[in-house]
C-alpha cells in the first residue's frame, strides 16, 4: 500500500434528532465507506462518533493518493474492425474517436474465444485530498432525512442547521465547503460546560480531546453504556432495579453529550395507578426511567439523565420532580374518569371511529372479529361466548381518555378496566394479548381467548384488505398487513394450534359480506401467507429447495405443513433420498407428457407383464395399506422413511420397463403405476423438487 494517514470528518450541527441519531451516523459511515471502495482507496478501520450536536469519523491508515492504474476498453472484434480491403470499418473508427486516439494506437487482445481491438491507458491515481469534497457531499446526500430544510440564507439542505467542519488528514486541513460552512480544525465542546472552540490536533486527540477538554463524550455506544450503568447503579442505591426501555435509552444517548444520571421521587398516592400508565408517562414527556422492586412494584422513584454536571443537583433534581408532578396528576384523573362508566358501554362510540372508508367503523369490526374468533375458538378448544365477548370489548379502550393519552397502553388498560368491570379474567387477559405478537421475536397470547381474538382480528384485516384489493405495496403497509400475516403464522404453529388457514380465509370473508370487490380473495390471502411462510421456514434454517417440495402441495394448515417440512429435512439426509428424488422428478416429466391417459386409471394386474413392474404393483398395494395409519396421525417422516424403503423396486422398475410401451392398455397401466407411486409422496410433499 502507499503512503497513509488517519482521517477525522466532523460535521457540527445544532442538535439532531435524538430517535435518528444512531441511524443517521451508521448512514453517514456507510456513505463514506461506500465512497472510499468506488475510488478505490483502502484504510485499516472506519470509527463513527455521534453527539446531539455532532457526526464524525475517524479513518486510520488511509491512503494518502488512489494507486495508478490501466484503464482498459474492449472494442470491436477484429473480424468486424477491417473490410475486405483492410480498411477500418466504421464501427472501430467510431470506437478509437470515443476513446480520443487512433486506430493505430489501438492495441490487439487475444483470447479464446477470439481477438478484439482494445485501447488501454495508464491513468495516474488521484491525491486522496482532491477526492474527499465530493466523497464526503455524496455521503451526505444520502443520509435517510426525510424532510431536508434549509436555514436562513445557509446554502444547501441539511436536517438541521451546519455550525462548523472539521476535516484534517493528517497534520493538514483539507479544503471543504460544505453546506454553508468550510472545513477547520476547530471543533466545539459541550454547549454549557465549554462552549468555546477546541482546536483538534489529530484524528487520533479527536476523542481524547473532546472528552478532557470539551466535556463531551463523543462515542456513542460507550455514551450509552455509561448511561446504563449509570442509571442502574442509581437504581440499586434506591433498593430496586431500572425499567430500562431498549428505545428510551437510544432516545437518552442521542439527547445527551455529557451524561449525569440523577434520582428523583414522587407521591406514593400514585403507585394505585396502573405501572404502566406510570412508565408510559414517566418515559413518553420526560425520558424517565422508572425504578421497580424486587418484586416487580414501581417504587416511587424516578431517574432523569441530565446533559450537565451540576454544581447544585439537588436543584436539579428538585425541577425535575416539580415537573413530573402535573404529569402523573394527568394520569391519575384520566384513571378516574375512565373509571365512571363500565368499558362495554364504550362500544357505541366505536361507531364513530372509521377503520377503512370501505370496510366500515371500528365498531363494524369487531363484529365480525366476534363471529370469526368464536369459530375459532371451537377448534381450539376455547370457548366460543368467552372469545366472542373478548372481541366486542377489544376495541372499546380506544376511546378512553387514557389511551387517547397514551396511545402505548391500549390493550393494556383495556385488561385494566375489563377486571375492574368484573369481567371473565380470560376476557380481560384477551384485550391486552390480541396485540401479540407486537414485533419480531415478541412473545404470543397463550390463553384460547386471547389466541382466537389475536387471530380473528388480523385474519379479518388481511381479508377485508385484500378484499378491497388494498394489498401492501413494496414500500407502503399503513395496516401492517407483513406484521399481521407473521403474527397469525407465529400464533398457529409455535402454539401448536391445528387451524386451516383457507377456512378460516373463506369465513372471514363471508363476515365481510358484499363489502369484498376483489375475486379468488382466499387464494391471494394465502399466496400472501405462504410468501411469508417462506421467509419463517428459512429464518428456521430450512431450505429453500425443502419449502418448495412442501409448497407443492399447497398444505393450508400452517402447523401441519411444518411437520411436513421437517420430514422432508430429515428424509433428504437419507441415503435414498437423491435417487427417489430423480425418480420422482422422472415421473413428474413422464406423466406431465401423458397426463389425459394416466388421470384417474388404476391398475389392472392382468396387465402386469414384468417381474419389475409386478414387484412395484404390490408393493404400492401394501403401502396403501400401511402408509394410511401414518398418514392419519401427521407421522410424514414415518412415510418418507416407509417409502424410501421402495427405492430399489422404484430404481428397478425404471431399469427394465419400459413405460410407453407399444400395446395402449400395458402403457396406460404402468402410467397408473407410476401415478399412484408419485400419489403416495405427494401425501407428503413433491420430493422432485429437492436439488443434489
């Protein structure tokens, strides 16, 4: 490698938004990466660094200048590039004047498969310091920001307002201009504890210098760190440990240069309320972390993350507790007004809420998620006039004054005001858990009301969705229809529920009633729901080649079509498994060919001739016979293991019949044979699929 030298690009801004601070410095770092690999220039390590107020990074070991290099173009095939006479034709004539040249500066490359005329040039590598400007714009062109402002009379746009530039390859600043502001090598420290510019020395001091003299913190993920330990180590102090929400402690880190975890209280009077209702307040306005007891109460305290170090904290914990007060009385009298009226004689409201323009209000909803999960709820052995109850409820706390608060909550106080209301408690557990699952990974109702509910309320939405033919787009899934589909594949089989998704399709369907413009709803839902079967299957490290063989038969139960694909798993590991696999594939193209005569023939024995084809005649006899039990119990590896024991009388019958034989009656009776032969995998799945 040439010469190198560390790198540090640091873009100073007035505070950026704190969700998208870690998503805007990985995008940042990405861009300039990307941009390195296109000029072809190499260094050892890319660190981003992220503050409210600041994005950098620092490059180690880049080089200083791109390496020379050949430019090569191919031209015309020698053959095309001369006419009879050995003059250039137009096409090489064309091909030397797009490259500036001569014909005769041309040069001839041989290769196998003939000669063409090429035209090559030495081109000398650019000095990296030229090349930065333009790396460093395109980086920040293609930030995901998706409202660009401009500030004042500042040239460009940008998210936020451009304060400062700092680019210094190593001992020397390069030249940049970049919206508004040109590149320094002065930097600035905490707003508050030193806000006067530092003047960085190098890439490597970049850190180490902000830290000791800037009071900032500028490595985002220590920041975060340090917040956590931060936060429960205060925790622990007060007796209990944090409620450490994942996406209030990025939230935290994108807000904070200088991290000072503080303890604060509040009146216990206020622990009556729901816990959740409490966090919900405590983190949505102020970005508090709760504090709970060992025994999972809250404890009536709070920890804020301040952005200084206080030479008075007891002020500062005393404006923050001043704060919190109006907050939680807040939620306290949405507790009680909500109170004053039983959560069913919410339901008339609903008739106010539009779910879709075309499928009616909320109210008109759960109507029909009341009739689809009382079906379900009989073929899982629930009950049908709990799961129904569940759903005329399940909506009704939308329209509380806590949910219309706190959005987060609902489901949540839903079960809060069901119990309150004496409601079955299968009932109240159901409100909060026809949400599940909330995200990837997230846990699933496991009560049968809930796990009816869940799946009535989003087999109705995919159903009423398409059937308006309002499917997701690539980009667009306002109904998180992706989410939906998952979630009712997720319930069915980790919950080991033996449901027929085409069924229960077609009865949502019917719920719907004229409502449904589209044709073949049923066959689009499903078409929907194998799609992102597939991606389940191979995130469960199936593959792909597996998934097919069972989607060829179109199961529509998702539990029973996983039992089948771990069946063809286990069955390809088999030694017979590559020959019954060509077999089969054999078949298929066979019967394909002559499908008129091999539909709906059975075998005439009269008609067996060779000893093959009479082996494999009884022995499909015998198979029907005893595949039926396996098959009747779900036990597919158990027929595949069956039938690979018939792979030598399969091999054989393919060695020495021949199947389309001259006399019509021998020939359609052996494409029966090799009918019912393929009929007794496709029990299972279409093996042919599998590759070697």
């Amino acid at each position: 490698m040439s010469n190198t030298n560390d790198l540090l690009i640091e873009l100073g801004t007035e505070e950026l938004p704190p969700k998208a601070l870690a998503t805007l410095s990985k995008a940042f770092h990405q861009g300039v990466e990307q941009g390195f690999k296109k000029a072809e220039l190499q260094c050892d390590e890319i660190r981003p660094y992220a503050t409210p107020r600041r994005l950098a990074l620092v490059i180690t070991k880049l080089q200083t200048r791109q390496q020379d290099r050949t430019i090569e173009r191919r031209g015309p095939a020698v053959t095309s590039a001369f006419d009879e006479d050995g003059n250039p034709t137009k096409a090489l004539m064309g091909f030397a004047k797009s490259c500036g040249v001569d014909v005769d500066d041309l040069e001839t490359m041989k290769t196998d498969k003939g000669a063409w005329l090429v035209f090559k040039q030495q081109q000398e590598g650019a000095d990296t310091a030229s090349l930065l400007p333009d790396i460093i714009q395109q980086a920040l062109n293609e930030l995901p920001i998706p409202k660009r402002m401009r500030w004042g009379d500042l040239p460009g746009e940008f998210v936020r307002p451009v304060h400062w530039l700092v680019v210094l390859f190593g001992d020397d600043v390069v030249p940049v201009d970049l919206l508004g502001v040109s590149a320094g090598r002065m930097s600035r420290g905490h707003r508050f504890h030193n806000p006067q510019p530092i003047e960085i020395g190098s890439a490597m001091t970049y850190a180490p210098q902000l830290e000791s003299e800037g009071h900032v913190l500028v490595d985002y993920d220590a920041r975060k760190q340090i917040i956590n330990t931060q936060v429960n180590e205060l925790a622990e102090k007060l007796g209990g440990e944090a409620v450490i929400n994942p996406d209030l402690l990025e939230e935290v880190t994108g807000l904070v240069e200088w991290p000072v975890a503080l303890a604060g209280n509040f009146d216990e009077r206020f622990l009556e309320l729901p816990a959740e209702a409490l966090i919900s307040s405590m983190e949505g306005h102020q970005k508090y972390f709760a504090v709970r007891a060992k025994n999972s109460d809250l404890l009536p305290h709070f920890i804020t993350v301040s952005n200084i170090a206080s030479q008075d904290p007891a002020q500062v914990v005393a404006g923050n507790e001043r704060v919190i007060l109006p907050r939680l009385s807040d939620a306290a009298f949405f507790w009680d007004t909500d109170r004053k009226q039983p959560l069913a004689a919410r339901q008339e409201q609903l008739k106010s809420i539009v779910f879709q323009n075309k499928l009616g209000t909320v109210y008109d909803k759960s109507q029909r998620v009341a009739k689809l999960a009382a079906e379900i709820a009989q073929h899982i052995r629930g009950d049908e006039a709990l799961a129904e109850r569940a759903a005329m409820l399940a909506k009704c706390d939308l329209v509380t004054e806590m949910v219309g608060e706190f959005p987060d909550l609902q489901g949540i106080m839903g079960r809060y005001y069901a119990r309150l209301d004496g409601e079955n408690n299968d009932v109240a557990e159901a409100l909060d858990e026809q949400y599940l699952p909330r995200f990837a990974g997230d846990q699933l109702p496991v009560t049968p009301t809930g796990q009816a509910v869940s799946l009535a309320e989003k087999l109705d939405t995919l159903t009423g969705l398409f059937g308006i033919g309002q499917p997701p787009t690539g980009v667009k899934d306002p109904f998180a229809l992706r989410r939906a589909a998952l979630g009712v594949l997720r319930i069915i089989i980790e919950n080991e529920l033996d449901l027929d998704l085409a069924s229960l399709v077609d009865f949502a369907a019917d719920t719907c009633g004229d409502t449904l413009t589209e044709k073949s709803v049923t066959s689009q839902v499903m078409q929907y729901f194998y799609d992102r079967l597939r991606g389940y299957a191979l995130d469960q490290g199936f593959k792909a080649d597996e998934f097919e063989a069972v989607l060829a038969v179109k199961p529509s139960r998702p539990l029973d079509f996983m039992q089948r694909l771990k069946a063809v798993a286990a069955f390809r590991q088999l030694e017979q498994a590559d020959s019954l696999a060509a077999g089969n594939k054999r078949i298929g193209n066979i019967l394909r060919k002559n499908e008129a005569e091999a539909e709906g023939m059975t075998i005439d024995d009269a008609l067996l001739q060779e000893s093959a084809e009479k082996d494999l005649a009884e022995k499909l006899a015998q198979a029907s016979q005893d595949l039926a039990p396996l098959s009747a119990k779900s036990d597919y590896a158990g027929v595949l293991n069956y039938l690979a024991g018939m792979r030598e009388t399969i091999d054989a019958f393919f060695d020495q019949v021949m199947v389309m034989a001259d006399d019509e009656a021998v020939r359609q009776n052996r494409l029966a044979i090799l009918n019912q032969t393929r009929a007794l995998f496709l029990g299972v799945a279409d093996i042919s699929c599998l590759q070697e």
